[in-house]
C-alpha cells in the first residue's frame, strides 16, 4: 500500500 | 528480521506493486532490474560501517519494560534521547523523501531516492518483527539467552530468523519460496478479509507505522516475552504456536510495503 500510494502518478504531495 | 524474513516480506510486496510502482522502482533499483527483494537486506549489511553507524538505531523501538504499548512521542528516539531515531521515524522520514523526491518535477530535493527506497522496505519489515518493538533493558530480547530446541541463541535471533528456518526445514522443502506461496496463498483465504483493512491508514497519512508498532508490542508481550524465560528450551509447543503469528507479520509487512 504504501508504496503504490507514493508513486501514483500525482500522489498528494504532504505539505 | 533475518535475510529469510525481509526477502519475504519484500517478495511478497512486489507482487502487489501498481505498474506506476513497479515502474518506479525499476527505475530506482537499476542494479538488480526492479528486484526489490534483492536488496531489502541492504540495511543490515552496512549499519556496522562507520559511514552508516547512525542508521543502526533506526532498525527498531525502545518500549518501557513490561509496559505492553508504545508511544511515539514517548518511545522514539534514541539511546542518546535524539527525537525521530526510531523505526516509526525512519518510516515516515523516507516515506517523505520518496513522496517529496520522486514527484518534484524540480529536483530541489537532492535524496538518493534508491536509498530511501531500500530504506523503507527494511523498516516496514523490520516494525513487523515483534521484538523489533519491545522492552528496553532486554534489548528487544537480544540479552534473554534460550535455546532453540538443541542450539543456545537469544529471544530476538529466535524471532529474526529461528522460527522461519525451523519452518521451512519442517514445512516448506527447505525453500523459502515454498513457504512465501504458502504465505501468500493465506492471503487470498484466511486473511482474505483483512487485506484491505491491513493497507489502509485509518488516520489521513500517507503512511501509518504507529498502529503496526502497536501491534507488534502487543506481539511481543503475547507470543515473543510469554514462557520464553532466560535459560529456558524453546520447542515444539512454541514454535508451533508462534509460527502463525510470523506468518502473519510476514505478509502485513508485505502488504503494507507494497
């Protein structure tokens, strides 16, 4: 899960 | 974990990777062709060289004796008191750099994103490893020295790496891969169910390592610390009844890497 969510295209990137 | 226990969990992961991720990590790991679990052990082999000395605090967790939770807050930092040098910590450190890195179009950051990938997928396996979260004095169980049915070894090499060796010499023809399609083949049956409550945070972050710490002292005080006094023979009653929860820590960590 963790990294399939950092490299969707366009994953939101945290502030 | 051992060799045997990150090369599973990140065998596991990869066949749960997106193409975009595959992609990414193809991208980051040139060496070894996108093969991540070909490099999950990286962590283990440097944190004894000086240039990567710091790092080796950041394999695990420090919990109060004898108290069966952890707290961030509390619990990470290191044996000099440096806030964030903790699993947990290292979690959401290279999850960050990977997040912020690899997206930016600019390349302001300048992380070695291969690096923190392999990072990463070290530390979501080892914060798996129940006594990878555990009491302080006892040092994850590293100073309860036990036997494991003939051989002297401690509690925490036990967990790393004993209990999968026993398996895969008693249930899996001696090949690790036989006991990760076993593992897996769990994953579409008993634990079919909850998958998808294991990936998922249930707070709003990219990535959650808190919960899974939490679950892991639970693990230590439950399965790892329960009748595994110092001096005493580890057997066939344990192994049998702890084999299941490796498992099953196993293929979380795998999940939730992936």
């Amino acid at each position: 899960a963790t990294l399939n969510q950092i490299f969707t295209p366009y994953a939101s990137v945290s502030q | 974990w051992g060799k045997e226990g990150h090369y599973a969990t990140c065998k596991i992961a990869q066949s749960l990777l997106t193409e975009e991720a595959t992609k990414a990590v193809k991208e980051l790991l040139p060496e070894s062709e996108g093969n991540l679990s070909a490099v999950c052990s990286w962590p283990d082999e440097i944190k004894w060289m000086n240039k990567w000395r710091w790092t080796s605090e950041l394999h695990y967790v420090d919990t109060p004796d004898f108290r069966c939770n952890y707290d961030y807050d509390r619990d990470c930092h290191d044996s000099s008191g440096v806030k964030d040098r903790c699993v947990t910590g290292a979690i959401y450190n290279y999850t960050e750099q990977l997040v912020t890195g690899y997206n930016a179009s600019n390349s302001v950051t300048n992380y070695n994103l291969t690096e923190a990938l392999m990072f990463l997928s070290h530390y979501i396996g080892d914060v798996h490893q129940p006594l990878h979260v555990s009491f302080t004095t006892d040092e994850g169980g590293n100073t309860i020295t036990v036997r494991w049915y003939k051989r002297k070894t401690n509690l925490h090499h036990v967990w790393d790496s004993d209990i999968i060796e026993s398996a895969m010499k008693t249930f899996y023809d001696k090949d690790l891969n036989v006991m990760i399609s076993a593992i897996e083949k769990n994953m579409t049956t008993t634990w079919s169910n909850d998958i998808s409550s294991w990936a998922n945070c249930t707070s709003a972050e990219e990535v959650c390592p808190d919960p899974w710490a939490s679950e892991s002292i639970k693990c230590s005080c439950n399965y790892a610390y329960r009748n595994a006094t110092p001096g005493s023979t580890l057997g066939d009653e344990y192994f049998l009844s702890r084999l299941p929860v490796v498992e099953m820590r196993l293929a979380q960590g795998g999940v939730r890497l992936a």
